[in-house]
C-alpha cells in the first residue's frame, strides 16, 4: 500500500499541473503555491493515504503540513494494527477450528 500512495501522491501532484488551466486547483485552495515541492507532496501523500485506507475527510483536518505527516503516520500505524488484529483473529479461529477436528 506504501507504493501505492506514493504513486497516488505522484498522480495528484501532477493532476494539478494538467488543471491548473481552469484556475481553481488544490495548490490554490490550500495556499500552496509557494511552497516547496516537497510541501506539495506531503499533501498529496496525505490524500493519498486518507483515500487509501477509507479514513475519509472529516470535519478536523490538519491545517499544516507538521499536521499533515502526524495524521498520515498515524492512519499507517491504524491500519498496520488493524490488520494485525485481524490476523491474530484469523489464526485464533484456525486454531479452534484445528482442535474441534
């Protein structure tokens, strides 16, 4: 999923190069044009990974982009121990499952 969003994140970075000709774009939304591409980026990998694991947008979105690396490693650490719980779940009925046989 890691390459995924990085390709997400490339494809949204560029997406804004091909939309700039209609005048409103998410570079002008969030005040972007001044920054450097890595900015830029980190935003776009933000989208990215939100989209990625269905987090959604909410109504409390991070307002820099301090904000924005801090939500996006904590979705990745979400999803990491949500599919570990599901694991440990997926064995544990395996096991049950092994001993009832």
């Amino acid at each position: 999923s890691s390459y995924l969003s990085i390709y997400l994140g490339s494809l949204a970075l560029r997406l804004h190069l091909f939309a700039a000709e209609d005048g409103v774009t998410w570079i002008k939304t969030f005040n972007l044009h001044d920054s450097g591409w890595h900015i830029k980026y980190i935003y776009c990998l933000y989208w990215a990974i939100t989209t990625i694991v269905t987090v959604g947008y909410g109504d409390l979105t991070p307002q820099n982009y301090i904000e924005v690396l801090f939500v996006m490693v904590v979705q990745l650490i979400g999803t990491a121990v949500f599919g570990y719980m599901i694991n440990v779940i997926g064995i544990t009925v395996d096991e049950i499952k092994k001993k009832n046989e």
